[in-house]
C-alpha cells in the first residue's frame, strides 16, 4: 500500500507505546547508500519503541541502480534527472530480498529522494502484511531540532509499520491519516484512532514463529519473484500449523513458480482433500495444469473451483480469463464472461474482453438481456443498457 505521506509532511506519532512483549524476533535498520549515523539513530529508536524487538542496524548497501526511477533510469527527462531518485517500491523490493531470517520488521533508510512509479513524491512506503518499510531521510529544508528530527523519523515509522500491519489510511484523528495537502500538516492527530490502535497492538505481538507470519513471509517473498526463500518459508507454515489448507494452496503455487510441478500437484492434491469445500486448491491445479503439466485437466478442476467459490462475480471473470489466456477456449471463456455479467459483474476487462471474443468490429449479442451494447466506430464500446445486479435472474 503506499504511503502518501508527502514530502516534507509531519506526521504525528502514537501515544507512548505499551511495554515490550516478549516474542522472537528482531528489527533491522538498512541503510541505503551513505546515511547519517543519526538518522540511523533515530530509525532505531523508533522501531525499538514501536516494534518492542531488539533493533540492529546492518552494514550501508548501495542504492540499487535498478531501482533508479524510471525517469533518472531511462534519461526521458529533457533536462539530465536532477537528483538520483529511486522507484520506493523498488527499493523496498531490494530490502526485502536480503533480509535475516529472524526478523520481524526491517526499516530500509536512504537520503535519496523516493517517488511513485508514476513519479509523484513520497516520504515512505509499505506494503499490508509485509516486513519492510522505506522511506527517505532528505534533509527537510529547514532547521529542525534533534527531538523535531525524531519525532518525525518516528511519525514516518509508525504511519508504514501500520500499513505493514494492515492498517490502511484513515480520516480519522489518527496516525494513519493521509496527507495530500500542506494545509494538513498541521492537523495531523497525535495518536492512531482505536480502531487502528487495535492494528498496532495486534501487529505487534504478532510471533515470527506462528504459522500466519511464515505464510505472510511466504506471500511477501512469493511477490518479489522469490521462490526457494517464498517455499521455505510456506513448508514452515504447513509444518506449523497442517491444518490450514491455505498455507498447503499457497506452498502448491510457490513449488508451481519454482517449477516444481509434481511437488506442486502433490501438495495442492492434499489441499484439496484437506479443504474439500474451498475453490483455491481447485483453482491452483487448473493453473497448474493449464500451464503445460496437463492442460486436458485443468478444465474440470477449474469449473470445480468455480462451483465451490462463494463469489461467483469474481469466480467467473477469473475462469473466464484463464480459459482465454491459458488454454485458448474462447466459447468457454465467452460462457463466463456472461456468466460474470449475469451475475451482476461489470468488470471494465471482462466486458472488454467479451468484445474482444465476440467480435472486434460487429458486436453479436447472445444474449440482449444480459447485455445490451453497441459498437461505434468512433467512439468504441458503448454500453446501452444493462440489467440490474444482486444476482442471478
Ligand atoms: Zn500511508
Ligand atoms: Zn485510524
């Protein structure tokens, strides 16, 4: 999720935090190029308080040339990039590749400036569920204090620590509160609201030892193109908890992406028996098999998954881009785009992609009361009329 704290904003930081709970565990601080010892100083602070784990702060890195902003990286600029700006999400992706196995929460630390991949500014940056956070230490532009310096090092902190717990923005007087204008600023509340107080608190006692964190480690490392790391960590999550036949689903795709296929069918074939009634395991082998292991299989499996998904607006767009995609099933995949529609279902893509399938030119409808669409040369798609949604007629 990204951070919006814009550039330059204070945020406000949460009231003083409860005392340390024991679990395993540590937090690291990365530096990212050379950064001032005490803005490293005032990261470990900050993630000591919040996070309640012990904080080390591991040797600079160099700024990853690949994580350049696109803008600097491709030269597209009129004028030369006038300062080295890195892609936040990119570097944070580089943080996380390298991180110890222990840690709980990691705080990545650069002085270069970091941006959006649509190039708007930002201070920091997280991702829900996640154990890293960036942001950039630039000098503000103004003196500020050592105890103003901190204070706003540890507002940054606890706003994308929060996002790493799951808590989204907010309007509330509340730390997770977005920022968009400099009027803001100097509203900022001081405390996150309760509902988000639950965040931190739930978030912090979290153990690296439970199944839930593995399986987020798992999904986190499964997101950066891991796959070894994202499969270890997702073995330890079944060991932990064999159970749960979502962690055993997401170790299938983990093996599936390492090109383990067998590993992957063995495991996905024990989800499936473990949760009988669940779509994902279904799902993962129509992929599994539609990816070139059996694609004469995949059909059932995925029609399997659809019959056992409790949504079926999201099951049928789903099946129905996989049978376009994956196995070149165009009346399949027309009969679930229909089926997406008739269920109340307007997704832009699938009805652009309906289109697509029934005609590029001369839309044929099959059936006018489901949709009812006209194509204009000029102006593209036009939908006409559509029935109402909340379900099947
Ligand atoms: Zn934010
Ligand atoms: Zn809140």
């Amino acid at each position: 999720m990204f951070c919006a704290a814009l550039i330059g904003a204070a945020c406000t930081a949460p009231e003083p935090s409860h005392p340390p709970p024991a679990e395993p565990g540590a937090a690291y601080v990365i530096p990212f190029g050379s950064v001032p010892r005490a803005e490293l100083r005032r990261a470990e602070l900050a993630l000591a308080d919040l996070t309640g784990r012990r904080v080390t702060v591991l040797p600079a890195r160099p700024l990853p040339g690949g994580a350049l902003s696109s803008e600097c990286r491709d030269g597209k600029l009129e004028t030369p990039c006038p300062e080295l700006t890195y892609d936040a999400s990119a570097l944070l992706d580089a943080a996380l590749a390298k991180l110890p196995g222990d840690t709980f929460r990691a705080v990545a630390v650069t002085t270069a400036p970091l941006d959006t991949p649509s190039h708007e500014r930002l201070i920091g940056y997280a991702r829900s569920g996640e154990r890293g956070i960036v942001y950039s230490a630039r000098a503000p532009g103004v003196y500020l204090t050592e105890a103003a310096h901190r204070r706003r090092v540890r507002h940054i902190v606890a706003h994308e620590l929060g996002h790493t717990f799951g808590a989204g923005h907010c309007d509330e007087a509340c730390v997770m509160r977005d920022v968009v204008s400099v009027a803001e600023l100097e509203r900022m509340p001081e405390h996150p609201c309760p509902r988000h107080r639950a965040d931190f608190d739930e978030g912090r006692a979290r153990s690296i030892d439970s199944a839930d964190f593995r399986a987020d480690v798992g999904a986190e490392q499964m997101r950066i193109g891991a796959w070894a790391p994202a499969a270890a960590a997702l073995r330890d999550a079944v060991r932990r908890d064999p159970k749960d036949a979502r962690h055993r689903t997401a170790l299938g795709l983990a093996l599936m992406s390492q090109g383990r296929l067998l590993a992957a069918d063995d495991v996905l074939r024990d989800a499936a028996m473990q949760a009988p009634e669940a779509p994902q395991p279904y799902y993962a082998r129509a992929v599994l098999y539609a990816a070139g292991f059996d694609p004469y299989r995949a059909s059932a499996h995925l029609e399997a998954g659809v019959l056992r998904d409790g949504d079926p607006v999201r099951a049928h767009r789903a099946a129905g881009i996989l049978y376009q995609d994956l196995l070149d099933r165009p009346r399949a995949a027309i009969k679930h785009f229909e089926s997406h529609i008739r269920y109340g279902g307007r997704d832009p893509e699938v009805i652009a992609r309906l289109v697509y399938l029934l005609s590029p030119t001369t839309l044929t409808i099959t059936d006018p009361e489901v949709i009812i669409a006209s194509w204009d040369p000029e102006r593209g798609l036009m939908i006409a009329a559509l029935p109402p949604s909340g379900g099947p007629r």
